[in-house]
C-alpha cells in the first residue's frame, strides 16, 4: 500500500525559516549576514551543479529520441503556461503592472525538478518508468536552461540594456554561435579526461565537479551562456560516463547524490533565513491568501500547455497517453533554481521593493506548496490513476517466487536442525521470525485458507471433477485466460531478455550503449499490446545511412562521412549480434520458461523467425562491410576475454593469493589493457590464411596446419547454387571464407527413427538437439566450416545447403583429412578427438541444461563447464568404467547399456552420476544390432585432465583382444 511521506527539502526550509525568524532579532543578527553573503554567492554556486548533475547522469540515447518531445514541451509548452500564470496573476495581484512583470513572474516558476517523484515512481517498478523520467529529467535541463536565459533577457531589458529587436537577435547568435560549439570542445575535454582517469574512482568524481564549474564559468566569460554550455558538457561526458565500469559508475552517482543533498540543504537552509527578513515588510495577509490562486493558475497553465499540444506529442518520440500527461503535469514539481531567482528579483526591481516582495512571497509559497502537495500526495495520485495496481502475472510471478523462497527456508531450517549444537533453539521462534511477508499481500506467507485459494487460481491448477468417473481433470483456458496467459508468457520472454542481455554487458560482450538500446527496446515492447519485439527497428539499422556522399565531395570529407557511417554500422552489428544471441537461449530455454504448448509453439516459431532474418542480415552485413563487423566481433571477444580475467583476479585476492598491493597492480594493468581496447577503432578483416589457422579444432601443431593449408582446394558457388544437397556426400571439410550459406533441414521419420533407435545424429550443421524433430533453417556466416559430422559418420547430409550469396570456400577432401588425423592419431587429444569436441559442443549445451544439476547455470558457465571437456576414441573399449575423476559423461552419438540395471541409454542422453559402467556395441553383452559407434563427452572433475582419466581407464575398462 501507498504511504505518504515528507520531503527531506521542506523540513530543511522550515530549518531556515526558524533560524531567519531568530535573526530578527538582534542576538542572532551575524546568522542573517552571513545568509545574506551566502546568498549572493549561491546563484553562480547552485545553477551549474543542478543543471549539471541532471545532463549528466541522464540517458542520453533515450534523451535524444525523445528530444522532439522535450522541445516542445520545454519550450513552446513551458512559455505558454509561464504566460498563462503569469499575466492572470499579474491582474489578480495588481492590474496596474505592466504585462513584462507577468511574464516575469511566470518565467520564474517555469523550470521543474522531479527528482523525488521520479525517487519514489522508481521503487513502482512499471515498464514506463524510463520514458516518464526521460521526458521528465529532459524537461528539466532544457527548461531549466531556457528560463534561466529568459530571466536574464527579461531582467536586463527591464533594467534598460537590451531595448531593440536587433539585441535580441545578436544575444541568441551569440547563445548558439560561440555558446553551443564551446560546450561540445568542453565536453570533448571532459570526456578525454575521463578515458584518462578510467580506473580512479576519486579522481573522476573530482573531475567532474571540476568541469561542472569550468564549463559554466568559460560560458559565462566567452559566449554569456553557461547554462547552456554547462548543459552540453554534461551530455557529452554522461556519454563518456555510460564506458565506464559499472562499480566506478555507481561510485561517482552516489558522490554527486550526496553533493546534491548537501547542495539542495544549504540552499534551502539559507532560502529559509532569508525569507523571514524579506517577507517581514509590505506584506498583509491577503498577499499570502492570494498565493493559493497563483498555484492552481500554475497548475492550470501546465494543463492547458500539454492539452494544446498532446496532438503532436502523441505523434512523436515515446507517444504520450491521456493517463501519463496527467503523470506528467503532477510529477513536474518546481525547481529549487526558481529560489535562486526569486532571489535575484530585488535587482531587478531596485526601486520597487514592494513589487519585489510581492514576487518573492508568491514564487517560495507556491514552491513550498508544490513541495507539500505533490510530492505527499503523489502516491495517491498513482492510485487514482490505477499506477499501482498490480496485475494477475505480477501476482503469478511473485506467488511462485514466494514458492521458491520459502521451500529454501523449509530445507535450509532442516539442515540446521540436524546440527547437534542447535537442537536446543527456539525453532517456533526461529519458523515465525523467517516468515516473509508477501509484497502483494497483507498477511505473512501461507498464513491464510483464503490466499491458498488465490494461490491455487494463480497458479493455474483449477481441476473440475468428470460427471462420468468423478475423476478431477484440469480446466481449460477460457478464450480470456488464454489471451491473458499468452501475454504474461510473452512477458516472462521480455523479461528475461533483458537479464540475459544485462548479463552480457557484465561479461563484457555488449557495450553499455548497446545494452541501454535493447533494453529500450525490450521496455518499448511491454508497452504494447501484442508485447512482442518488432524487428523491423533494428533491421533499420543496417540500411539506415545517416549521411549521403556525392562524387565532387573532398576526400577527407568522403572519409569523415564514411568513419561515420562504420559507427553507426558499427553499434547496429553489435544490437543485432546481441540480440541473436538473446534469442537462441531464449528458444534453447523456452520449454522451461513456458508451460502451455500452444502458446509456447505460436511463439517458438516467431522468434525462429526472427532469428532467421537478423542471421541473414547480419552475414550481409559482414559483405557489406566487413572491417566493421571483424572490429565488433574482435572488441567483444576482447573484452570477455577481459572481464575474464578480472573475475579470476578478484578470485585470486578472496582466497589469498594475492595480497591489496599485487591485487591493486593487477587491476591496473587490467586497466591498461581496457583502455587501449576502447581506443582500437577498427580491425581490418583477417585474411583467408588466418580465418583457416583459427579453426577451433585445428590445434597448435605447425606442421599439421601447415599440410592442411597447402593442400587444400578453392571452390566458388554463385548465388542460389546447391553447395551440397540431401542424400549427397561432401568432398570433405569445407571452410567458407566469404560469402554466406544457408541450411535448410525438413524433419523426415526415417531420419528420428533412426535418431530414437540408435541413437544416429541427423547430418545437419549447426542443428541444435531441440529442433531435431522440426523443420529448421539457419544461415552458415565467413569462419564457419560445414561438413564435419557427414566426415566423421561417413552418413550423406540430411539438409540442403545452398549459397545466398557469391561464395566461396576453402575445401579440405577426404583423403587429406584422413592422413591428417594419422599424423595426428592421439586417442583423447587428436585431430578426430578434437573435431569431435567441437560437434558435441552444439549437442551437449542444451542437454546439460535440462539436467537439475546445471538447472541454475548460465550459458556461459555450461560452456565453461564443457571447455575442459574431451571425447576419446572408444573403438576398441567393450565396457567403460565410470571411475570418481569424472564429474559428468553425455552420450552425444549411438547406444550404451549400464551394466548393473541394464538400462538402455540412446543417445543424445545424460548418463545418471549413479551409473558405474557402461558396456559398449563391441561387448557381447550387448545385443543391440547398430553400426554407430558410441560416443562419449566426458567431463573431468575440476582437479583432474584427460590424460589422467584415460590411463586409469585402460586399467580399469575391458578392451578388445
């Protein structure tokens, strides 16, 4: 439930507002001097770091898809309203002013400040949050900006030093001329001074206070513009900001949030005591009633301003709802610059100071009640516009995760128990104190009859007994539950994208600026109604072309545009490679994220179908421009590689290897790598040479590498040319080197027939064992090699593979392949052995991760799991022994019997921990008619290598005489 709360920002000024009655008196008169210095110092004090704080830290990308929206909001939207209020309240204080004191007073409480309702709106959760605090925090730099500069215009023209149009003219030239390239050189400054001081966390927190002020002050000197120049450094170096590790990051936004609380009480403080002293003269009490019709007028105008232009807003950047407009208007709460110009009125009115007053007493009261009013009323107003509510999957979501942890308790309190020293704890005690209380609910969990009913609906377990048999049989989605069902289905999806895609960015394969755009994305996709991800956005990507290049340009111009372009190529890559990646875990995991098969299947095949077209496009894309994809693929991998190491290092300092000192120059050499990452540019593409010699399974041995190179054979294949088709053999292993193939794979009976008999692997490249029973497709990109497992099986490919483009391909036949693996015949570490390994590779992830042992693993650790994997040669094996140095054994091809239970295992199949022996096709014993040989993955435990399990093996294992 919403509770109400009191801003931190009114006790402060109600501090200032006891203290300043205090120095009215003469006892305390030093304490209202010292305000009165403190503020005429404040101005240039507070200006910059609000302004400052806010571009900094805000999403810049988000910002600036939105930025038509904040335009007109912060601009057009804002005059209006300032108007509104200001000339309506100009008539009901005195008649007689002239209409620019209006105008004034409304410029004044033009600029918001929602940080606290944004605070709040936060811990909500919605899917909406960041497009609400993007327009919000961009509204409130800009608007901030624009009404500081019409402050300045009106009061110097009042004052008499801009009188004509043309001063007027000359002032904005000057604004944006000399103020807008002088804030982008500062930012550049700022930015490279960020990259220099990458790994220090004090030394760039002081750094950006540094260039907070300088950037302010050489404004303010060259072009009389430092706010905005003070605001385009602060975009620039929070692009900076979004590169830098996540720890460092966090570092620098909790200083600038306890700078700006520090900041914030002082100036309220100081506001406090000098409101008494300045309100204590030509005041009455119908001054302070009429204070009330100002901040309704205020209100009002902010209505009237978003209703005359909702039109247009709904059209462009996020769109805009009646219910979030109404959002908007409450959260935009006014900003504590507005006291600071309050301040300031009495020099604009030097010879007026009633009228100055009078403003004054207005703009700190209205501030003060939007402060009470909409900030201690904004939860509800979240309840009357139903924010709040909390939907039938959330509760789903929330019931099972409740499940989960409260099971966790039951055992973990089961464990303690059996501790003889704890047998004598308060265990009641122990039951009632660990009983979480349900977010979602006001009673402790699986306290009440009735939430166990609920339980039992949201969990979807309704049973309806059978009129004939009395036997209870589950009830059927109703057309309503289904179409529910399906979208929280599709959400749990979404959801988990965006964990998988934080997950890359933490393991360093995704920048910050890429994971910022899909999660946009993924955000952008829970907002509409059939919640899936349209693809048509990031496909745009790859034909977007920002810059058109005519034949009688320069040539450095030509390049600039070019560099510019790879960029942009550049960042659509890495979305698009991400994003595919995100994908196939979530196809390789949908069995287990979704329960009800037909939604499952509907959205099976739509993401299959997505996957096809971003695959396609971005091996296009690599011909297209393949120095742009080599530098995407080669940074990410450099920086996993990276962020490797550094988690072995923090590994090393937690078990004492290292002490701070080693551990502190580790990190700073770790640093040093970093850096020189982020400063490559691009990578010119590999040659044909060395795509062959980094095949995974080619090894280290020169002189294999150096036979293999010399004897292979080139072959090119024109566009729409079958490369191998069904049924046919391929001359050997084929590595393609440019262009791009696709695989087409029609489930046939006879081909799962002899998959769930004796375990034989359909022949198709890059088949994963959850599509083997369904029609596939997949396209084959440069670097990828095709025809290993048609080599090693001797079986004619199940598939099609056809070119999708001028192709070609680097062929190592049959006959080459086979002296290779003689010359390299080791029977756990060979040629075969290897190329084995990496074909077991695509089997053995998703069959791991149906195990409940892997159940908690990611990706990444399967893999790693299976990296120290090996698959030996079983020719001559009858029975293999299952001894203690292995951890895990797949059956990733043919047939095996466990010796004790004689149970039958087809592979591909997980080999239970509890099974000793397995006795293989050459054994006697087992009567099984196969020619597929058997083999086997194994794992090793993590002390022991290969070498060690197979010597202990030809001991322990029966071979063939």
């Amino acid at each position: 439930p919403c509770q109400l709360f009191v801003p931190y920002s009114v006790f402060a000024l109600m501090v200032g507002i006891a203290i300043g009655v205090g120095a009215l008196f003469n006892v305390w008169q030093p304490v209202r001097s010292g305000g009165d210095y403190a503020m005429d110092q404040l101005s240039v004090f507070y200006h910059p770091f609000v302004i400052f704080s806010t571009a900094f830290f805000i999403d810049v990308h988000a910002f600036l898809k939105s930025l038509p929206q904040i335009l007109i909001i912060a601009v057009p939207a804002a005059t209006f309203a300032a108007c509104f209020c200001g000339l309506l309240m100009k008539n009901l204080v005195n008649a007689d002013w002239p209409d620019i004191d209006g105008v004034l007073f409304g410029t004044i409480l033009m600029s918001i400040y929602p940080s606290e309702t944004l605070r709040f709106y936060r811990r909500l959760g919605t899917t909406q949050f960041r497009e609400i605090s993007t327009l919000l925090e961009g509204e409130s730099i800009i608007g901030t900006v624009f009404a500081v500069s019409m402050f300045e215009v009106i009061a110097e023209h009042l004052k008499g030093f801009i009188v004509y149009w043309y001063h007027f003219v000359l002032g904005i030239l000057r604004w944006f001329v000399l103020g807008v390239p002088l804030g982008y050189l500062l930012g550049k400054c700022g930015s490279f001074l960020m990259r220099m001081s990458y790994r220090h966390h004090l030394t760039l927190s002081c750094l950006t206070v540094a260039m907070c002020y300088s950037s302010y002050y050489f404004g303010e000197v060259v072009a009389g513009a430092g706010s905005l120049v003070v605001m385009i450094t602060g975009l620039i170096m929070g692009i900076e900001r979004t590169t830098l590790p996540g720890d460092i990051e966090k570092f620098i936004y909790d200083t600038w949030i306890i700078l700006r609380i520090i900041v914030n009480s002082i100036l309220y403080i100081n506001m406090g005591v000098y409101v008494p002293f300045f309100l204590s003269k030509d005041i009455s009490a119908e001054d302070y009633l009429s204070v009330l019709p100002t901040y309704f007028l205020s209100n009002l105008g902010r209505l009237f301003s978003f209703l005359i232009f909702l039109p247009l807003l709904r059209k462009i950047g996020y769109g805009m709802s009646i219910r979030n407009m109404l959002l908007y208007i409450w959260m935009g709460i006014k900003n504590p610059i507005i006291l600071n110009l309050a301040v300031d009125i009495d020099l604009v009115y030097p010879g007026d100071e009633p009228k100055a007053r009078k403003i004054f007493l207005h703009t700190i009261f209205v501030y003060l009640l939007y402060r009470f009013i909409h900030i201690i009323f904004f939860p509800k107003i979240l309840t009357l516009l139903k924010m709040t509510e909390i939907s039938d999957q959330r509760r789903i979501n929330m019931n099972n995760c409740m499940k989960i942890i409260m099971q966790a308790r039951e055992r973990a309190i089961a464990i303690l128990r059996m501790d003889r020293f704890l047998s004598d704890a308060n265990w009641p005690l122990v039951l009632e104190t660990t009983s979480l209380k349900h977010p979602y609910k006001t009673a402790t969990a699986g306290q009440d009859e009735a939430e166990e009913d609920e339980e039992k609906y949201l969990f979807a377990n309704r049973l309806s007994p059978c009129p004939d048999c009395k036997k209870k049989l589950p009830v059927e989605p109703t057309n309503k539950e289904l179409r529910e069902m399906t979208r929280e289905a599709k959400m749990r999806v979404l959801k988990l994208k965006k964990i998988y895609y934080s997950r890359l960015h933490e393991n360093g394969m995704m920048s910050k600026e890429g994971l910022h755009n899909l999660h946009h994305t993924i955000e952008a996709a829970m907002e509409t109604e059939q919640a899936l991800v349209e693809l048509d956005g990031i496909l745009k990507l790859f034909n977007k072309e920002l810059f058109t290049i005519r034949e009688t340009t320069y040539s450095k111009i030509v390049k600039y545009f070019d560099r510019k372009i790879d960029k942009h190529r550049a960042m659509a890559y890495e979305l698009g490679k991400n994003y595919l990646t995100g994908e196939e875990e979530i196809l390789e995991n949908l069995i287990f994220i979704i329960d009800h098969e037909k939604i499952r299947e509907s959205l099976r095949q739509k993401f299959e179908e997505d996957r096809l077209s971003l695959t396609k496009v971005l091996g296009l894309a690599q011909i297209d421009r393949p120095r742009v994809a080599i530098s995407v693929k080669t940074k990410l991998v450099m920086k996993s590689v990276l962020t490797s190491m550094k988690e072995d290092i923090y590994e090393l300092k937690s078990s004492g290897w290292v002490d701070k000192i080693e551990f502190e120059r580790l990190l700073a050499s770790l640093s040093a790598r970093y850096n020189y990452v982020k400063s490559i540019k691009f990578i010119p593409p590999s040659p044909p040479k060395l795509i062959f010699m980094e095949i995974p399974w080619m090894g280290d041995d020169e002189k294999l590498l150096n036979f293999l190179y010399d004897n292979v054979t080139t072959k090119k294949f024109d566009k729409a040319e079958i490369v191998c088709g069904e049924g046919e053999f391929t001359d050997g292993i084929y590595v393609l080197i440019t262009g791009l193939l696709k695989v087409t794979y029609e489930m046939k009976k006879s081909v799962m027939d002899l998959l769930k008999g004796i375990g034989a692997l359909p022949v198709v490249d890059y088949l994963s064992i959850i599509k083997f029973d369904e029609s596939y497709s997949d396209y084959i990109v440069t670097g990828n090699t095709i025809g290993e497992l048609c080599m090693l099986t001797q079986r004619p490919y199940n598939c099609t593979i056809t070119a999708e483009t001028h192709s070609q391909v680097y062929v190592i036949r049959r006959e080459i392949l086979k002296q290779a693996m003689e010359m390299d015949p080791n029977p756990v570490t060979g040629l075969e052995c290897r190329i084995w390994k990496i074909v077991s590779f695509r089997v053995a992830i998703p069959l791991l991760t149906c195990v409940p042992a892997y159940r908690n693993f990611t990706q990444e650790q399967i893999k790693r799991t299976l990296e120290r994997s090996f698959m030996p040669n079983l020719t001559n094996y009858k029975i293999f022994v299952v001894n203690e140095m292995m951890e895990d054994i797949l059956l990733i091809e043919g047939v095996a019997v466990d010796y004790n239970t004689r149970d039958v295992f087809i592979g591909p199949y997980y080999i239970p921990r509890s099974v000793q022996r397995l006795i293989l096709p050459k054994s006697s014993a087992l009567n099984i008619d196969t020619m597929i040989e058997t083999r086997l993955l194994l794992i090793p435990a993590k002390e022991f290598n290969e070498l060690d399990i197979m010597l202990e093996e030809e001991i322990m294992g029966e071979l063939i005489n």
